[in-house]
C-alpha cells in the first residue's frame, strides 16, 4: 500500500514537470522573436542597403539583389564603407562621439555613485521617494527638457542673467553650441540609467560585510575600497553601458546644445538620411558604429560574467 501511495504522489510531481517544459520554448521564444522581428529584422534591411548603390529615385537606391527573367542579379557593392573608411569627416565623427560619450559616462559615474550609494543607504521609508526623485524627470518629454535648457543656458538665459544680476559676470558665459553643453546635456539625460543600476546592486550588499571590516580594523575608506566599489562592480558595468551606448548616437542633445560645429555620428547620420539622400551611405555609417559599439558590450559583457563567476 505504501509503495502505490508514493506512486500517485509521484505522479502530480511529473505532470507539473512535464508540463513546466511544454511551455519553457514559449517562454524562451517569445522574447526571440521579439528580437528577431524589432532587432535582426531591421538591422539586416539596414545592413543590405548599405551594400546597395546611391540612385535618384524612391527609394533612393538601387535593390543590391534583383531578379527577372535572366536570373538572380547581384548588385551588391562595399563602396560605402570603403568612402567612410578614407573621408575623415566620418572618422572625426566616430571619435568625437565615442569621446564624447566616454567623458558623459564617467561624469554620470562620478555624480551617480554617490546618489545610488546615498539612497541604498538611507532608511527604508525614504528610498522610493528618492528613487522617484531620479526618474521624475522621465515624466516629461525628452525634447522639452532639451529646449529647457537652451532657455536656462543661452547668453540672455536664466543663468547668465542671474550672474550678471549678482555682480558675479560682467558679460555672458559662453554655456551653450560647445563642449560643455554638449555633456552637461548628456550626463543630464543619462543619469538616471546610471543611478538606478547601481542603486539595484548596492541596495543588495550585507551590511554585515562592512561591520565584518571595520571589526578587523578598516577605515570607512578602505572598507568602501576593498569591499563596496568591487561588489558594485556589475552595477558600475550595466549602468555604464546603458548610459554609453545610447551617448554615442545621441542626435537631439549635439544638434540643439552643441550648436553647428558639434561634430557627433547622430548628426552624420541624420544629415545622410534627409539632407543628403544618400541612404546607402548612411546605412553603413550604422551598421559601422553598431560593430563598433559591440566592443564594449562585449567587454562589459565580459566582466559581468567573471564578476558573476567569482
């Protein structure tokens, strides 16, 4: 009797089992084929168009492969890449943007450690109102805080005015169509991205570990330093990729802070697409700076996965 009773037990048990794996490709699938359909499926139209020839017409290029009664046709041509790999104009594009954007993520890092770290270790009641706090400004449309801050950094903007209404300036500050704006627009947009992922790791860390160090005789210092910063470590990788890979391609923020010398790959690309007409080129400008972006994410990628390792 007890061997038939353990039998029936067993048999709910193997059902659900089998059950559990009926739906495990489901649930696997379906975020594939959201990629497949929002991510691959776009990149290879991108990625065949910028193998086409530049024509006038719509569209304006030529279908890289044909058919017709003769047959199968190849039109398939690497002239674009090999223009924006010898016009400077495309390289000095890609480096300023990778600069550009390397220098907003360290910024973004330096401001939102602190502001991740501070709300992780503030009481309990207070850490979704500072959270909301950091992505309240996400409420609002992109744009509109862009054009918020052409008011508040324009010569005869918020800030100069109030400068010069102090004493402080006797003229305006150039705030606005250089380098400066550029970041501080950046690093304004992209906070966010930084905070909450780091906020997410260090809200996770034992208090125990710390109390375990400062007991052995370790300073506030050297305990955030051996033991915090490298527990962090995955967050300080996820929050800078987040903020560093949209950074790169960033148009809105160059175009209306950095003024017309603002050199950044957004611009070229857009100029590319609706200026020149030229979409071939365009194309590979991206699919150019998607290879290149996917060194980082490999890196990033990397890390994450020695930290998760260890």
């Amino acid at each position: 009797m007890s061997a038939v009773a353990a039998a029936n037990a067993a048999a709910p048990a193997k059902t659900k089992k089998k059950a559990g794996a009926g739906g495990r490709p489901f649930v696997v699938g379906v975020p594939f084929a959201w990629l497949a359909v929002l991510f691959l499926l776009p990149f290879l139209i991108v990625a065949a168009i910028s193998i086409a020839e530049t024509t006038v017409g719509i569209p304006p290029f030529t279908p890289p492969v044909s058919i017709d009664a003769q047959g199968v046709h190849f039109d398939a041509t690497l002239s674009n890449y090999a223009l924006i790999a010898s016009d400077s104009l495309y390289w000095r594009a890609y480096v300023h943007s990778l600069s550009y954007a390397a220098l907003a993520t360290l910024c973004c890092l330096l401001v939102g450690y602190p502001m991740a770290y501070a709300i992780a270790s503030a009481p309990q009641r207070w850490r979704n109102p500072l959270l909301l706090l950091v992505i309240l400004p996400f409420w609002t449309s992109f744009l509109i805080r862009v054009y918020a801050w052409m008011g508040l950094l324009s010569p005869n903007g918020l800030i100069n005015h109030a400068l010069i209404s102090l004493g402080v300036i006797g003229e305006p500050l150039p705030l606005i169509n250089n380098l400066f704006s550029v970041e501080l627009g950046l690093v304004y947009s992209y906070l966010p991205f930084m905070v909450l992922p780091l906020y997410s790791t260090l809200e996770k860390l034992d208090p125990a570990l710390l109390e375990a160090a400062a007991d052995l005789g370790a300073r506030p210092w050297r305990s955030f330093v051996t033991v915090t910063l490298p527990l962090s470590l995955p967050g300080i990788v996820a929050g800078s990729l987040l903020v560093f890979i949209p950074a790169v391609g960033e148009f809105v923020i160059p175009d209306l802070l950095g003024g017309p010398d603002t050199l950044m790959i957004g611009k070229v690309l857009w100029d590319e697409f609706f200026t020149n007409r030229d979409w071939p080129v365009a194309s590979s400008i991206a699919v150019a700076m998607l290879v290149i972006l996917a060194v980082p994410i490999a890196v990033g990628r990397r890390l994450l996965r020695g930290e998760t390792a260890s």
